[in-house]
C-alpha cells in the first residue's frame, strides 16, 4: 500500500528510522553491551567491541571529542566534531575498531558507547 502523508491513523503510518535526534537504535537490534571510555588525551580506538557488533551508539559526557571513522587518529583539533551530551549512532560495514576518538581541545570528557547487533 502508498504511503498517504494525509492518513492520520498511526496503523498506516508510514516507518521512520531515527538516527540524530533520538536514540538511533535499528528496529530489532539486540543490546550486546556497554563501555564507558574514560581516558581520551590520545586518539583511542573502541574499547571491548563484542562478537558481532555492528553498531555503536556513543555519548561523551562532560566534554567534547573529535572522531574519524578511516582508521586514522584524530587530533584535538582536527577530525568530526561530537559534542557533549549528543549522541551518535555508528553502523560500521567493516569494523568497529576503524573509529579512533579524543577529546576536543581544552575538554575532558569520557566516551558511553552501547553496542548492539542483529538479532
């Protein structure tokens, strides 16, 4: 059946899949742990990536951290922004261990990454 964006019954709606903005966790994905990263002053890798991961939703709290997704350190000022309290869900088609973290310049912060699986 078409979506119908004039169809208000919730039955019909039609799927959406919050990456930013809400928790970003797939529909079915299977909760495969947690890590909290605390000491990100050099370009650190994920820590504890469990059997099957696929994705990594990551938090910094109480600072900002520059990320890169190519296997390459960042540095304090160089690299993808992600800033305190926001929260980004990866899905990494090769591995996770290719994401290197650390923290912004003048920030110290500590990393909450939850991985997650398909079921």
């Amino acid at each position: 059946m078409p979506y119908d964006r004039n169809n208000q019954d919730p039955a019909n709606a039609m799927p959406v899949w919050i990456i930013n903005g809400g928790d970003g966790v797939p529909p079915g994905a299977v909760d495969l742990g947690y890590v909290q990263m605390a000491t990100l002053t050099s370009a650190i890798e994920l820590q504890n990536v469990p059997d099957g991961a696929q994705y990594a939703l990551v938090q910094p709290e109480a600072g900002n951290v520059r990320w890169r997704g190519d296997a390459t350190a960042p540095t304090a000022s160089v690299g993808q922004p992600l800033y305190a309290t926001a929260q980004r869900m990866f899905t990494i088609p090769a591995t996770l261990t290719d994401l290197k973290f650390i923290n912004m310049t003048g920030s110290t912060s500590k990393l909450n990454v939850t991985y997650y699986g398909s079921p």
